[in-house]
C-alpha cells in the first residue's frame, strides 16, 4: 500500500514515548524493509522490539565531520551483526588505535579513526582543533570501538564520557545498557564525579517507566551479578527527565554538574 511507510529513522529517545500510545505492540509494521538508528549506543531491547518483528534495525555510524555515514549495517546483514555498528562505508578506511597511536589487536577497545574522501577539509577558523581531530589523513572520532575477527565494527562510549576509577576504565555505555535492561527503568544515564580516593566516582541517572517505584537496594540487586564491582554506581540520583539536546541526545555536562 503506498500509504505506509517502507524504511523509518527512530533514536533510543523516541521509543519510551511510542511504547506509551495505545496498541503500540499490535501495530502492523509489515509494509517496513528496515528501520534506521544510531547516534548511540542501542539499547538491547530496541533492537530486540525490531528485530522481534523481523525488521531490520540498521546501526549507521558517523558525525558531521565524516558527511555523515562512516560505518553501518546493511538490511541483507542486520539480524547476523546484532549489536554492531557494521561495516565500514563504501570508500572509508577505518582502523582502532591505543594510546600509543598503534593498532589494535581484534577484540581490543581503542579509537575509532576513519580515513576517506567523505573526511571534512578542516574546521573554520580552528587550526588548533583541526590539528588535533586530523593527523595524516585520519580524522580521530574521539569514540571507543573495536572490531571482530570478520571485520565488524562496535561502538562501545565516546572517550571522554569514559570513567577511571581506580586506575580501571569504566564506559558509562556499558552500564546504562545493564539498567536500561531493568523493567522498570525507562532510562539511565552514567557519570563520572571528581573522588579524591579514586580519582573517579561512578554516578547514575534515572528515570523510571511510569507508574514504577523503584529504590536503591532493588537497583543494586540487579547489578549485582550483571555487572563487576567496581564499576557499580555509588550514587543514584532518581530524576524525571534527562537533560537533552535539539537532537535529543542526552547532555551528560549537564548531569555531571548535578552529580
């Protein structure tokens, strides 16, 4: 039927909001080849949602400054690379590097580099950042990812959200996927505090699904076996909305000035 729709955009921010309206589990989303996503890390459930109702979630990664798409999923590969963010885009290198500017080995979490025509020229009036986002062709994303053995591609948090405690790394992205999980937990967003013991405190943000009461002591159960330790929040803060952007993106300054 040309009346319904054949391939949509939808971000992690949208679907608390459609999981409100009525008959939303019954709608008919037969007419859909795939819907897209990404500027995130995707919770499991949203995928889950789609890929339940043998609709291709396609992960697309990128940002302004690679015009836009660098790595992604392709429909005919969606359900095989779950939980990843695809392959790299026609005409774009990508590599994974550590603090010592080497590549990675397969499995191992660095920087995501990408090199290729679609890179920006330079940013206006900014050679300082320029030189610093462009090193020999390579424009440095300032995220975490790996890839595995086949060549696939995940996102795991951006590098400066990244939380050192202890001398461990913590990605926030991690665990907000663990609460995200939680039944009654529409959404979770994590931070790091200034800790003169540790360096690095972990604090989470909450909003939870209405209707749902939820307490500290239930959140630490469902942590408990799901996550290490030491990557546990000390402090939970239980608010009604999350600070967002005009693209809905969550403004993590914002929360780490309220943790």
């Amino acid at each position: 039927n040309e009346d319904h729709p054949t391939m949509g955009i939808i971000l992690p921010a949208h679907m608390p909001a459609l999981k409100q309206e009525a008959g939303w589990d019954t709608v008919d989303f037969s007419s859909l080849k795939s819907m897209t996503t990404g500027s995130c890390v995707i919770p499991d459930d949203m995928t889950a949602f789609w890929h339940g109702r043998k609709v291709p979630l396609l992960q697309v990664y990128g940002s302004s400054e690679t015009c836009p798409i660098a790595i992604h999923q392709r429909a005919a590969n969606a359900f095989d690379t779950e939980g990843s963010i695809g392959f790299p885009a026609q005409h774009c290198q990508v590599r994974i590097i550590d603090e010592a500017g080497q590549d990675c080995a397969v499995g191992d979490a660095g920087e995501i580099l990408i090199k290729g025509q679609n890179i920006m020229a330079f940013y206006w009036q900014d050679k300082a950042a320029t030189d610093k986002a462009l090193k020999d062709g390579w424009f440095h994303t300032g995220d975490i990812g790996y890839r595995d053995d086949k060549g696939c591609y995940f996102f795991v948090d951006r590098k400066k959200d990244m939380i050192i405690s202890g001398g461990e790394n913590i990605y926030p992205a991690e665990i907000e996927t663990v609460l995200a999980n939680h039944p009654a937990i529409q959404e979770a967003a994590v931070v790091g505090r200034p800790d003169p013991r540790w360096g690095e405190t972990v604090v989470a943000f909450i909003v939870t699904e209405n209707g749902c009461s939820l307490n500290e002591e239930a959140i630490r159960d469902w942590l408990s076996d799901r996550l290490g330790r030491y990557k546990h929040p000390r402090v939970l803060h239980f608010i009604d909305q999350m600070p967002r952007n005009e693209m809905r993106k969550i403004l993590k300054d914002d929360l780490r000035a309220m943790a």
